[in-house]
C-alpha cells in the first residue's frame, strides 16, 4: 500500500488521507458507545465503488429509516449520500478488509472510485480546497486547465472571469504557445485575431472588449465583430459596421499605429460605450465604463488591421497595461503574419485543386457559351464565397454591356437552368461600365456609398445590395467582359486575398470566355456550312430525269474506245457518260454494281467539274479514258480489282471543282482552300468533292462492299489523286528510277511489294493525267490551246493584282507556246511514259506518240528562230500519215536517238531503239508491204479533220499519196508513223479516198 500512495496525485493522497482520518475519528466514537444515528450529523460517508452504491442507493430507497431522513446534513454534507450501515452485513465486512488485506484493489479501479465519489460530493471538494489547499497550488492547477481546455473551453465564456481576470497570472511564453496551438486548427486570420483579444483581455484585466476590422484601401470603412452573449467570443465572426461618428477615436489610433488610453475624469470626448457591449457583457449603465484603451495591430507593411477596444469600469489602465497589450501585440502580430503565410499556402494549393475543377468544367461544357458562363460563374462564387454574380460581355461595336447570364443566384448541389434573357446597357453607366472601360479592379464594401452603383436594380428586385467585387476579363490586353460579384454570404466584405484569388481565377475565365466564343462561332459556322452544303449538295446533284434519259437510250457507242489515240472532241457529254459506263461494264463487270447509282455518280461527277477551258469534265473523261486502256492493254492484271477500281473512279474525279488556277497560284493569293491543307491543296479538295458525292444519297457505288474494302479503295483513290500533283510526281519518278537502275537486268521492281505497287499507280495516274501529250498532232494542238487559255486567264488575273506572270501565262506572249510545249515533254511528260513502259510494256504507242510531239515542238522553235519577222506563211511542215517514206521510220529511230541524249540516259536510248527496231522483224514485212501499196493506190486511213492550231490550218483539200511506211504496235494492229491505226486487230471502217487515177477500194 506505501508504494501504491506513493504513485498516486498528491491531491489523490491528501482526499485519502482525509478520508482515512474521518473514518478513524469515527471508528474511536463507537468503541466509546457512540451510536451510528447520534454520528450521522458529523460523519462523511465511506467511499464505495459504483456498483455498490447503486445496489445500496436502491435499498436505501426502498427502505429508508424515519431517523436518516430526518437528519439535517452539515455544511460538508449538503449535496451527499449516505450509507446506511444498517444494509451492510458482516460478509460484506469481512470481504472488503480481505480485498484490502491481500491488495486485491488496482489503483486505477481506487482513483476511478475517488473521482466518482467527488463527482457526487463537490461541495466537500470544494471547502476542502479553499480550509486546505495553498493559493499558489490553487493557481498552478488553474494554469494547467489553461492549457488543456483552451481550444474546447473559453475562459472568456463567464462573463465573471472577464471583469476579475486581471487577478489571473498568466506567462507571456504560454499565451504565445497557446497562440501557436490555434494553428494547428482550422484556423483563419479572424480567429487568431479574436484569440489575442481574449489573451489580452484577459492579462490586463477588463471588463468588456470589441474588435475592430479596418480597410486600408477605404480608410473611413470599419467594421466590428458582433457577438450576443460572451460564449460567441471566439466562436462568431459576424461582422457589422460601424456608424462613423462613434469610431472617431478607432480611426485616430489606426492612423497612428500608436496605443491610446482615455477616462472619462481626464478627457472631454471620452467615447460612449456601445449598447451591445453592455448586453453581451452584463453590464448594467454606460456611465458605469469609465477607462477605455485603444491598441491597434499592425500588418507587415505598417498599416493598421485590427484596433482592440477594452473597456474597465472602475480602475484606471495603467503602464504596465499598456505594455502588457504591446506586448502582446509584438507576439501576436508575429503569429497572424505567419497565419496569413500558412492560410496563403493553403490558399494557393487550393486554388490549384480549384483551377484543375475549373478546366474540366471548361472541356466539359464547351459545347454551350451560355451554360460554360454560367458554370464558369458558379465557381466564380464558390471562389469568393458571393451571393450574387453577374458577367457582363462588352460589344465593342454598339458601345454597350451585354449580359445572358444576369443575378445568377448562389445555389450549391443545384443544376440552375436559367431562362436566356439578354440584358443590355450603355457602356459608360454603372460600376461594371466603369471597370470595363478603365479595366481596373473595383472593391466597394459599402456600394450605396459609391455615386457609381445603380440603384434601380435593388428597387426593382427588392433585393439589397452591400459590397461589390467587379473585376475585368482581359485577353491578350483587351476586356472582353466583366465580372461583377455581389455580397459575400458571411455578412463579411470582399478583402485582398479574394482579388488576389479572383484575379488568377479571370486569367482562366478569360481564356475559357475566349475559346468559347471561338467555338460558338465555330459551331455557327458549322451550321451554316450543312446548310450551304445542303444547297449545294441540291444544285450539284444530277436531276432524275438526267438519270432515266441515260438509262433509256440504247444507242452503242460507235468510237472505238479501246484506243490509245482515240479523240475526245468526237464525243459530247451525253456519248462520254455513255462510254464511261461502258468502260466501267468492261473493266468491273457492271452486273455486280447498282446501274443506277453507277449512272447518277457519273452524271453528279459530269456536274460537279466547272466551266473552265481545260480542267473540265472533258479532261476528267480523256484521263479516264486513258487509264481504261492502260489497265485494258494490261492482260497480265498486275494491279488488283481494288487498285483497278479505285485507279479508274479516280481518273474521273482527280480534278473535280477545279478552279482553273495552279496550287502556287491559291497559296500566294491566300485563297481559304490554301489555308486548308499545307501540300497540294486542289489535289485534297478533289479527293474531299470525291468522297462528298459518295456520301450522298444514291451515289454510294461501292456499297456493296464490305467496310474494310470499301477503306482500302478511299485509300488508293486518295493515294491516286494526290499523285497527280506535278510536285509528287519528280521524288516518285525518282524512287522508281533508283529500283530499276541502269539496266532492266539490275531491276529491283517487283509486283509483291506494296511499295512498288503504289508508286506503280502513281506514275500511271501522272501518264493518264499528262495523255493529251500522247495524242495525235491535231489532237495535240487543239488541247494545248485550251490549256493556255486556262494559263492566260490566271496570268490575267495575276497583271490585274499587280503581278508580272511568267511568260507561259502571259497572253501578250504567245510566241512562248512552242519552248513552254518543249520543255514540258522533254522534263515531264518523256521521262514518264519512258518509266510507264518499262513498269507497263504494252504502253509504248503513248511513250512514242509523245516523242513524236516532241519532235513538232522543236521543229516549230527552229522555223520561228529561222524566220522570226518573216511574212511568209510559217505552217509547221510537220508529218502526217501520207507524207512518210519507207525510210521515215529510221529517221524517226534517228530523231529519238537524239533527244534520248539530251533527256534521257544511254540505257533508254538502247531500248527506244531496240523497241521501234521491233517493227523490221522477217515474218511481218509481208504485211508491212502489203499496206504499204495500199496506202499508194490511194487508201487513207480517217483522221481528226478538224485541226485548230492557226499557223497549221492551211491543209491541201487533195488527198495527197506519198508513200506512207507503218508498223505493228504491241497489241498486233498496224499503224503508221504517225501511230494512226491503218489495220486493227479489231474491226475498222476505213474509207476509201479517190486516188489520182480514179480507183476506189474499199477495206
């Protein structure tokens, strides 16, 4: 039991102690024949522990004696229970002393007994503390409560302790670590400042205090903390102003930054004591307020905060007060400047979660301007903590305010589906006009006070308006809108942090606002675009009637259009849709696709290529034409039925909706089609016009084909189309140059490489694209007028925007025609079809037709350079079918020998020439002899009769009959050097022309 004491509290020891006596003092009067009732007067119950006392309270209860009731208890016994020794039996006895005997008793189960038992006697505890317990101990352990129950129980909630606490002595370092502790909590800078005006309070000694808030931005602005009763002291951060002629003594001590200690006996313009004051503090008259000091808290910048008011109703404030509150000041300044740090951190990291909330709101919401601005608002006022918020935009061209989402109301958890009302008002009225023309911040706590605010807003609605936080949007320096912020919802004002949080929250909302709008004006855009493109879609679309009336003609066509030099002109645009359906039957079997959706794409694609000279619906058919014998000539199919497909459909689209001018042409003029697409962009919009009429309805002639396919042929018909841009064809010419090396035996081209089978397509669309070159002369020269109208018309252009144009599209230079024609062929055109043959042999009529033209382009340079100023007639002596010797074909052997040196490389001048040598081989010069004497006795084989090159129009109206040589081309039909088919495989009408001896002979 010594060492059990000794481990105990001294005021545990000293309670037993006591106890122990008083039951000894007791034991000795019964041994003297004393009675238990006669000692009831005198003697303190036995502690028990609880579940004995209940168990003894209950038969006490139920079983009380006369005599114990009428007992009057002492001055130690008011408020106890007692024993009645009459329920304890002698086992009971006899067990407790057992228990105590063997020390069955913890000492934590005896300290719980004790507290119980004092729960239930405090007014023993308390007379046996003030007859025996020193005041020093009595003060030490009222420290000690200090500092346990300061966070969860003010001293300051007794209004007894407020007016006697300057009896208290508390340690500076305690109060500062007191101060330090409110940190660790959710603490705010308007807590720790009510905190040191308890501290303070309560250190001096007074009888009542308030807390004054100041602005430094608005000096004559103050505010005071109200509270209504004192347990708000530290819980209420209601604030409310105050009126300007009871604070006159406030704001000369924040304007000094100086202590200021009034009475009532020395000062004639002693302060009245607020009537709040004397309510919340019980006092009972204001003249009972005699002695009031002023101490104001600075910031770090040296303005005043916060002014402590301390009121005292008898004694006056002394020095030592005074230095006291300084004191206090220093140490409590110091703990709010290192709040703010910490609140500002917190600030900043919740400003950064906050941010991150308002840029998924922002994608979110991106498709409505309307609902993104009201969103955006609703964090605007979480921000700032406001009731009312308001977005002004400002339309710059009427000089006024707009705003759709006008009053929005602070309801959290809410979806707010506002009614769209625009609300609009002249730039230069009211505070919003103001900050949007000054682009300046404005923070009015009081916006009655300010001539600015518009009143008859609050009229109308009823609604009252306090403080006001209106703030620019700015982008890139401009404001585009402003965001005025009503009434903070704490009854509080707008302070710096929230301008400072609210300014970084604009930056967003402006970039957001500005993006918005972008997008809506995006979406609109989107919008009248689907109309224009329904318009257009409605006039760019065939008629039906167009559809029946190709359907319903049964006429064949009478041109043979398996023919490489077969010419255009003969056909109008009814008889080329007809043939291009019958191209397509041949090519692709038309029993696989829809007759009718094939017919209405034609007509649509016929309808979709503009009225220019060349890059017209003609020159779409010539380059579908042109690929239908290539890929015809080509038995062994190296080019699967996709590639075939999509080759053929691309022909006929790859120059739809073409402008008539060059892409170098749309991109120095910044055309919008330019700005679409950084390479090619006449190439992209074929391909774009191409997949649009796809799309269309009963256009779609590839939908009977699965997904896949039907991608894999958008594929190639995009890869098509693009290739027919000159800029892509030099690198792919290139790389297949670099595959088949300097000899056919060094080749490296191979079918079975995806690779190679692209640039295979590719070099064949340039040759399909490029055909006109490989026409005959008449053919060849009526086109070539054409296409120099179209380069005419944007040099024009060009001399019209104050350009000079290149001498090819200059229209006063048309003597520029023939060297333009010239380096065309021998840079472009021959090193393609020379390619084309050695990828595709059975195209050799195009690769040798166009060495022909060649040959008549250089020779009208040489005449012109000959005779430039000459008057005499300067028709181009070039050949025709009639006007070739038997020994024309050397000479032509000769002729492309020479120009193979100057374009090409030696290995291509052998096999040009191994090629035409072909035509001498033995078992065909029977032929060759017999259409020969055909061709002397008069026969002449139909030609172009309509030649259209002006300087080449004078043609004898006599059928000349020169000898004329012929060869077989590859396909086994017999032509002459002009490559005019004499004797086709297939059948020919030949007529026959009268000779000069009158013969006719018809074939």
């Amino acid at each position: 039991m010594t060492d059990q004491r000794k481990e105990r509290p001294n005021d545990v020891r000293l309670i037993e102690d006591e106890t122990r006596r008083n039951k000894a003092r007791g034991r000795h009067s019964l041994m003297q024949g004393s009675s238990p009732e006669n000692l009831s007067g005198r003697l303190l119950p036995p502690i028990v522990i609880s579940s004995e006392f209940n168990s003894q309270r209950e038969s006490c209860t139920s079983s009380k004696s006369p005599t114990l009731e009428s007992k009057q208890w002492s001055r130690y016994h008011r408020g106890m229970s007692a024993k009645d020794f009459s329920v304890v039996n002698s086992a009971d006895i006899k067990m407790e002393k057992k228990a105590k005997r063997l020390g069955k008793h913890s000492t934590k189960t005896t300290e719980v007994d004790i507290i119980d038992y004092l729960d239930r006697n405090r007014d023993f505890l308390e007379a046996y503390i003030i007859d025996s317990v020193p005041i020093n101990q009595v003060e030490r352990w009222l420290v000690k409560k200090m500092t346990k129950d300061i966070e969860n129980k003010p001293f300051l909630s007794d209004k007894c302790l407020v007016r006697h606490g300057h009896k208290k002595k508390i340690t500076k370092k305690e109060i500062f670590m007191e101060l330090v502790n409110k940190l660790n909590g959710d603490a705010n800078e308007h807590s720790i400042t009510l905190e040191l005006a308890r501290f303070m309070s309560f250190s001096i000694g007074v009888d009542a205090y308030r807390v004054y808030k100041l602005f430094p931005d608005h000096p004559t602005f103050v505010q005071y903390f109200e509270f209504d009763s004192t347990s708000d002291l530290l819980t209420s951060t209601r604030l409310a102003r105050a009126e300007n002629d009871k604070i006159e003594h406030v704001l000369e001590v924040a304007k000094n930054g100086a202590c200021l200690v009034l009475s009532k006996k020395d000062t004639l313009s002693f302060p009245k004591i607020s009537n709040s004051l004397l309510r919340t503090f019980d006092i009972k008259h204001e003249n009972e307020a005699n002695h009031v000091l002023y101490q104001p808290i600075l910031t770090a910048n040296g303005k005043t905060a916060y002014v402590i008011e301390m009121w005292r109703l008898k004694d006056r404030f002394e020095d030592k007060d005074e230095k006291i509150s300084s004191d206090f000041v220093v140490w409590g300044s110091l703990i709010l400047h290192y709040c703010n740090l910490y609140l500002d951190k917190k600030s900043e990291r919740n400003m950064s979660d906050f941010l991150l909330d308002v840029v998924k709101a922002i994608f979110e919401e991106m498709v409505s301007l309307d609902q993104l601005i009201k969103r955006i608002l609703e964090f605007a006022q979480r921000l700032v903590n406001a009731d009312r918020a308001s977005l002004f935009l400002v339309d710059y061209s009427n000089f006024e305010l707009v705003s759709t989402v006008f009053d929005l109301k602070f309801e959290p958890g809410q979806g707010r589906d506002m009614e769209k009302k625009e609300i609009r008002m002249p730039i230069n009225r009211g505070i919003a006009g103001h900050v949007a023309l000054s682009g300046e911040t404005m923070n009015i706590p009081d916006a009655y006070s300010d001539y600015r605010f518009n009143r008859e807003v609050d009229e109308a609605t009823g609604y009252k308006t306090i403080s006001i936080l209106c703030m620019p949007v700015k982008v890139q320096g401009k404001v585009i809108g402003v965001v005025q912020m009503v009434n903070k919802r704490n009854n509080d004002n707008f302070d710096h942090e929230d301008e400072v949080a609210f300014e970084i929250f604009s930056t967003f909302f402006g970039l957001a606002l500005h993006h918005a709008r972008l997008y809506d004006k995006i979406m609109r855009k989107e919008q009248k675009y689907r109309v224009a493109l329904e318009v257009l879609s409605y006039h760019n679309t065939c008629r039906e009637h167009e559809v029946q009336e190709i359907l319903s003609d049964n006429k064949e066509i009478v041109a043979n259009i398996y023919d490489f030099y077969l010419d255009p002109y003969q056909l109008d645009d009814f008889q080329k849709c007809k043939a291009v359906i019958t191209m397509f039957d041949d090519l692709f079997e038309l029993s696989k696709f829809d007759f009718e959706t094939i017919t209405r794409f034609i007509l649509t694609v016929k309808k979709n290529y503009r009225t220019v000279p060349y890059h017209n619906f003609d020159h779409g058919w010539s380059v579908a034409h042109a690929m239908y014998v290539i890929l015809k000539s080509d038995n062994r199919k190296r080019f699967d039925y996709k590639m075939r497909l999509a080759l053929f459909v691309a022909c006929l689209c790859h120059d739809l909706d073409h402008r008539g001018y060059t892409n170098k042409y749309m991109n120095e003029t910044a055309s919008p089609l330019a700005a679409m697409y950084t390479t090619s962009p006449l190439e992209h919009h074929h391909f774009n016009i191409t997949v649009t009429i796809l799309q269309q309805d009963g256009h779609n002639i590839f939908s009977h084909l699965t997904s896949d396919e039907y991608k894999d042929i958008l594929r190639y018909i995009r890869h098509c189309i693009l290739a027919t841009d000159l800029a892509a064809f030099f690198p792919n010419l290139a790389k297949l140059k670099e595959i088949y090396g300097t000899s056919p035996q060094k080749s490296k081209f191979n079918w079975t490489v995806p690779g190679h089978r692209d640039l295979a397509m590719a070099i064949s669309m340039t040759a399909a694209d490029l055909s006109a070159s490989t026409k005959p002369w008449d053919i060849q020269i009526k086109t070539v007028k054409v296409i120099f109208e179209e380069f005419y018309d944007q040099g024009d252009k060009e001399r019209a925007a104050g350009k000079t144009p290149i001498p090819m599209m200059d229209r006063n230079k048309p003597e520029e025609q023939p060297s333009s024609q010239v380096g065309f062929l021998s840079q472009i055109c021959i090193p393609c079809y020379n390619m084309l043959y050695k990828i595709l042999p059975k195209t050799k009529p195009m690769y040798v037709m166009s060495l022909r033209n060649l040959r008549n382009w250089k020779s009208k340079v040489i005449d012109k350079d000959k005779d430039e100023s000459s008057n005499e007639d300067d028709t181009l002596d070039f050949e025709t079918e009639s006007d070739l010797d038997d020994d024309d074909c050397e000479e032509l052997l000769e002729e492309a020998d020479i120009q193979a040196k100057d374009n090409m490389e030696n290995s291509e001048i052998s096999e040009i020439g191994h090629d035409i040598q072909e035509i001498h081989d033995d078992d065909e010069e029977i032929h060759i002899q017999e259409i020969s004497g055909e061709m002397r006795a008069g026969w002449k084989c139909i030609k172009s009769d309509s030649v259209s090159w002006e300087d080449d129009q004078v043609v004898s109206d006599k059928a000349e009959t020169k000898t004329a040589s012929i060869w077989k081309d590859i396909e086994g039909n017999w032509v002459d050097d002009e490559g005019v088919v004499t004797r086709p495989k297939r059948s020919l009408k030949i007529v026959l022309v009268e000779s000069n001896d009158g013969e006719n002979k018809k074939n």
